[in-house]
C-alpha cells in the first residue's frame, strides 16, 4: 500500500502489513511489479493485489517471495496473515473449498460468495462492523480464485429470489452484482437457479448450505476409479459448522435434490436476473 508519495503507507492489519513489507522490499531493489511476479513465480496482478491487501496470499506465494528476496519473513508471516483473514472456525472449509472438484450451494438471503463482486462484500459485511473489514473482503475474494485453476470445480448455485431484491450496496452495487450472476451463468462449468418468490415453501427454508464434492482418485490395487464423495457445510449465526456423517450429508444431497426441482430452469433464472437488472437500472 502506498501514500501519496509513492512510498509505503503504515499498514492497518496483518494483510496489511505483509502487503507494505513486499513493497517496501520491491522498491528498495528496485524492482517493477512484473520483475517481481517473475521472480516469485506468480503474476503482475497478484502482487499488485498483495502489495494493496486485496488479495491473502497462498503458502507458496509467501515462500516463493521469500526466495525472490532473499529474506525469510513471508513464510514464517503467512499462517498469521491467513489466521487473521478468515474466521479459525471458517478456514477448515476454504481449504476444502480449494480442493473440491464439485460444489453446490444454496443460499436463501444474499448472493454466494463465490459469486458476490467486491463492493457488494464489502456492504454486505459493513453492517457487522468487524475490526478487520478489509481483510475479510480480501478472503472473499481470494476464495474465488478457485474459478481460475487449470481444472476448475463444476459449480452449481441456487438463490431465493428475496437475495436478488434486497439492494445490498444500493442499485448501483446490486446492478454490478446481478450482471456478474449473468456473466458467470455463461461458464458451462457453473449453473445459477433461481427460487421464485411464488414458490412459498421449499427444502432451503431452514437455512443456507454447501456441498463440497471431491474426487478419489484410483484404487491403487484395482486401478478402478474411487466414487466421489461429499462434504456438508451449514452456516449458522455465529459460526458455522462441517459435517461428514454419511446420513446428513444424504439429506442435504436430497434436499438439493429437490431444490433444483423448485427453482426455475438456468435460462428462465438469467431471464429473471435480467428483469430484476433491468429493474434496478430504471429506479
């Protein structure tokens, strides 16, 4: 992060703090953001990203900087960083998340997190007042870097239509939100439905959840391919919470199940995306 002056500004969190110190380091041998990227295997935008805490770090990228640098700092800095960012409770499922070959969710009141631009995070989330505001938008969207791996997950996204009328951020933040819901429906890999308000009761009323599937790779005696199999996370007030019991996970797939079945087609959902757009655009 820098001040007006083009030099480091002090930092107002760990992410923060891990940004300015890879900066301050970039200038100090003088080195232009893409010299960097090159010598830390990664991109110009990602330590553009780093350096201004929009983005957390991988473990890689932190070792990867240490030894552009010459230094060993980054690595040893990371699991604090990556601590601050995300909730102790939350980071078990980001790392599931990363891994998952499938994901599906459900989400009653607001627009998933995979999906969500970074101005409606960051209204969203402002409500709760959180010390670490900042960082928490920047975990968010760190997560969806999942969409560019060299084998993304399938993803599959079912919303309540009352998460396309709440204005969160206001028209404007709401109309970026919807139109990046109709850019993203067009990756075949990812399908959004949506529940239309008409549809008064449904499997998803008792709350908003995930299912996380992962492939098992080969049996190393038979070579024959393991069956995947699946994770259930279910968000909850304070916390949520990860569950692998076999009978639950069942439910859940069930109740997605079902959901996919009341939720109206992916084209009737982008043609209902587009007319609450439109709507918004006309306010």
């Amino acid at each position: 992060m820098e001040d007006d002056n083009g030099q480091p500004s002090p930092p107002i969190s760990l992410l923060g703090f891990f940004g300015s110190r890879v900066l301050k380091l970039r200038i100090e041998r003088g080195w232009s953001q893409a010299e960097l990227a090159t010598a830390a295997h990664t991109t110009g935008a990602m330590v553009s990203y780093v350096e201004n805490a929009k983005r957390v770090p991988s473990a890689d990228l932190a070792h990867d900087l240490d030894r552009a640098f010459g230094v060993d700092f980054f690595g040893e800095f990371y699991p604090l960083v990556v601590r601050y960012a995300y909730p102790s409770w939350f980071l078990p499922y980001v790392e599931l998340e990363r891994n998952a070959s499938a994901i599906r969710s459900f989400q009653s009141q607001v627009i998933p997190g995979l999906l969500q631009t970074e101005v409606y995070a960051r209204a969203m989330l402002t409500p709760v007042r959180p010390d670490n505001l900042d960082d928490l938008v920047a975990a968010r969207m760190t997560r969806q870097a999942i969409f560019e791996r060299a084998n993304p997950p399938r993803t599959w996204f079912i919303v309540d239509e009352q998460a396309l009328r709440r204005k969160i951020g206001g028209p404007n933040v709401m109309a970026e939100q919807l139109e990046r819901l109709l850019t993203a429906s067009q990756d075949p890999r990812v399908v959004i439905q949506v529940v239309p308000d008409d549809i008064a009761a449904h499997p998803g009323l008792a709350g908003p959840f995930t299912l996380l599937t992962f492939d098992q790779g080969k049996d190393p005696q038979t070579s024959d391919r393991k069956p995947p199999h699946d994770v259930l996370y279910v968000d909850a007030f304070s916390q949520g919470r990860t569950a692998l019991d076999t009978i639950e996970v069942t439910a859940a797939t069930h109740a997605y199940d079902l959901l996919r079945s009341y939720a109206l087609s992916p084209e009737g959902s982008a043609a209902l995306i587009g007319d609450h757009l439109e709507g918004l655009k006309k306010a």
